[in-house]
C-alpha cells in the first residue's frame, strides 16, 4: 500500500513531463498574452524612436506654415499619443486594449489633419500605429485595422492634394511598401517573442516536472525503506511467536520438572527418575523443535544439492515418516538455468505439499512430477488422499506456511499456483514458472545456491 501510495503521488510529475510534448502550435488569431513584454523589448524603443523622428521632422520643415497655435496642438497631440502608447503597454483587459487602440487610432488620423493647416504631414506616426496593431491585436483584426487606417491615410492625403490623383496615388504607392514591411516586421517580432516565452515556460516546466519527479522517487524510495523495515519487523515478531509457544513451552516444562526433582530427590527417589526422564524427552523435543526451527530457516538440500537431488532428499524423508505411504518421483527432465530464489520456490513448494499429504491427505501414493516444457517450468505433487478437508493444507493451522504463503512466494516470481481436488480422490497442488531455455551449467557438489545463505545461517543464533 505504501509503495502504492508513493506510484499514485508520482503519477502526475510522470503526466506532465509528457505532456510538454505536444504542445500548441503558436495561435495568431489570439491577442497577444501580455502586451507589456510584446512591447517592453523591441516595440517600445522603435515607436519612441520614430515618434520622435517624426516630431522634429515635421517642426523643422513646416516653417513659415508653423504657428504657436497649431504647434502646440501637434505637441498636445504627440503627448497624448505617447500616453495611450504608454497605457497599451501595460496589461489591461481586452475592452480597455481596444478602447486605448481605438483613441490611439484617432489621435493619429487627428494629427494627420493638422497637416491642413499648413504642418509638414507626419506619416511616419501611421507606421507606429500600425507596429502597435501588429503585435497587439489578433492577426485578422490587425489586417483589417491596417487597410481601415491605410484608407484615412489616403483621404488625408486627398485632402493635403486637393484630390489631385496624380499627386495622391504616387505618394500612396510609394509608402505601400514602408506599410508593408512595418507590419510584416512587426508580426515576426511578436512571433519570435511568442517562441521565446514559450520556451521559457516550457523549461520553466521541464524543471519543476525533474524537481516533482526526484521528489517521488525520493519519496518512493523512503516507502520502500519502510516496506523493507516492516517486513522485516514482522519476521521477527513471527519468529519471535515462534520460539515463545515451542522452546518457551518446553523451557517452562522443564523448569517445572526440575523444581520437582529437586523437592522428590530425597523424599521420592523412584519419583524423582520418572521426573527426569520426563525431563529427558521434554529437552528431546525441545532440541527437535530447535532443529525444524533451523532447517525452516535454512533448506540444506538445495544449498548442497541440485534441484531433483533436493527434492529426492525430501522423498526419502516423506517415505520414512509417511506410514508406509508409497511416493513416485518423476524427475528426469532436462532444467535450464534456475535462479536461486526460484530453486528455493520449488523446494519449499514440495516440502509443504509433502508435509501437508503427511499430515492431513492419509495418501498411499503421492506422485511429484517436474517437467520443463516450452519455456514452462511446471512442478506438480498428486495424492490418492482424502482431500481438503477441515485441516487441510489451505492456509489454516497445521499446513505449515500454507498454499497462500506458496502463492506469494511463487507470484513475485512471476508464477502461479493452482490447487484442487483431482479425479477420481485425492488431492493436486501445480506451480507453473516460466524460465527462459538457458542451458544448465555441470553442477558441482559443492553449491546449486551461492554460499552466503549457508554462512549467514551458521552464525544464526538458531544453528545447532
């Protein structure tokens, strides 16, 4: 549940990183996301540049046309101009945007009306209204706000001639092109800036996406730290439950006997050796209980043997503690290369079917089958017994670490366990794990398993 958890926090670092794959192709027809840093860089200082050329050029051609009157509203007028400019940079919402566009718009045609009274006609301020509509406006309305403005310009101009065509359409083909490349130029400039803070999001995401997934790795790993520990902690709160209902009984058995002893050595001679021969068996089975205890924790066989080996070993121990019941090994199949955790699997798994048909089956015949076929390795073990029944080898007391415990342990290698009654009586225990065909190397006497494990149980405190 832990380790769980930790996946289902990981999840969304996991889904962001990869959805900044498919992002969204650059969107014209959308106003500009903030006009401040459209305008901020390149569009502020070009406008205020040419606002300025403009101004001076028109004051020093217009003489003697220049009066106090209309200097100062063409002062006034390129003041204001500056001031909407100024405002349409900051971000407001879109109506305040087109409200200050549309007296940017007026300002312009209005100082291009002065030029009726004898001021030298400033057409560079048409060319920074339209950088203005370029890099503001959607794509669209921009073109369509351009043409509107490109039209005043040539009634303006109409005017300034006198309707002379011959006059207007010279002037008006020739800042067709200075018309053009001003918006075009403006609308590369606003999608150069549009790619340039899209990747700066972008990384801006990438880096948070690294920093939230090394936070659930780290977070992932300290569950799996505490999965290990608690795993680790209930093993040892089952061995010590273990060793308290076994070697604790018999310790205390034997503590009781030998206080009886001591109280019957003089008065009860005769009473006192039946107490210690009492005592004898009871530190027998104490000394038995101590070995099933090691041999659990450590399989002997398979550290020291091949597979088939170890599980003829247990054959014979089945066949002498069995009652006379008959076993069948069918174990002549050719093995390729098994891991040590899957030899121990498969060890344990006939150990606990074989104790289980001992204990609960009452079988005369048990067959333990291994065969490897198609890159399956199968294990079986079949009896004649009487089947599940109300002690069986299910889980429940008596079977041992049971078939839930052999699932487990064959699940997390990859496996699977299946159990039933078999036809006409008896009993089937099947544990299929699929092993790629990797030839088997010579097996040599000493170790089918790495000697780490027959070290570390020698210096268990249990080895006897």
């Amino acid at each position: 549940m832990a380790v769980e958890k930790g996946y289902n926090r990981a999840q969304p670092a996991i889904q962001g990183k990869q959805s900044m794959s498919s992002q969204p192709e650059i969107d014209l027809a959308a106003p500009a996301v903030s006009n401040e840093r459209v305008l901020s860089t390149a569009g502020r200082g070009t406008a205020l540049i040419t606002l300025v050329i403009g101004y001076l050029y028109t004051i020093l051609t217009s003489p003697p046309e220049l009066t106090p009157v209309n200097f100062l509203a063409f002062t006034a007028l390129q003041g204001l101009y500056c001031a909407v400019l100024w405002w349409c940079i900051k971000n407001f919402s879109d109506r305040i945007i087109a409200l200050l566009l549309v007296v940017l718009t007026l300002l312009t045609v209005a100082t291009g009306g002065l030029s009726l009274t004898g001021l030298q006609w400033d057409w560079l301020l048409y060319l920074v209204t339209i950088v203005v509509y370029f890099m503001v406006l959607p794509l669209r309305v921009s073109i369509v706000a351009g043409i509107l403005l490109y039209l005043s310009m040539a009634i303006n101009l109409g005017f300034l001639n006198h309707w002379n065509w011959s006059h207007i359409y010279p002037s008006l083909l020739s800042l067709l092109p200075a018309y053009a490349f001003v918006a075009v130029f403006s609308l590369v400039l606003r999608i150069v800036r549009i790619e340039k803070e899209r990747a700066e999001t972008l990384l801006q995401r990438l880096e948070e996406s690294n920093a939230e997934l090394e936070e659930a790795h780290r977070q992932l790993q300290q569950y799996a730290n505490e999965v290990e520990e608690l795993t680790i902690v209930r093993e040892r709160t089952r061995m010590a439950r273990e060793i308290h209902d076994t070697l604790g009984h018999y310790l205390s058995i034997l503590n009781i006997q030998l206080e009886a002893i001591s109280k019957l050595q003089e008065r009860d001679p005769a009473r006192a050796a039946v107490e210690i021969a009492e005592a004898r068996r009871v530190a027998s089975q104490s000394m038995q209980e101590v070995r099933n205890a090691v041999a659990a924790l450590r399989p002997m066989s398979i550290a020291t043997l091949t597979l088939p080996q170890a599980i003829a070993e247990l054959g014979r121990e089945f066949e002498q503690y069995a009652d006379g019941g008959e076993l069948t090994l069918d174990l002549d199949t050719e093995l390729p290369l098994i891991s040590p955790d899957l030899q121990v699997a498969l060890y344990r798994a006939v150990q606990e079917t074989l104790t289980n048909v001992r204990k609960h089956a009452h079988a005369s015949k048990v067959l333990v089958r291994l065969r490897y076929e198609g890159e399956m390795l199968e294990l079986m073990v079949l009896d004649n017994g009487r089947g599940p029944g109300s002690d069986d080898a299910s889980g429940q007391p008596g079977g041992g670490f049971g078939l839930v415990g052999l699932r487990e342990r064959i699940e997390l290698l990859g496996g699977r366990v299946a159990h039933g009654p078999a036809e006409p009586t008896g009993y089937r225990v099947t544990v299929s794990v699929p092993v790629p065909s990797t030839p088997a190397p010579v097996m040599p006497s000493e170790s089918a398993i790495p000697v780490k494990i027959e070290d570390a149980v020698q210096r268990s405190p249990f080895a006897v």
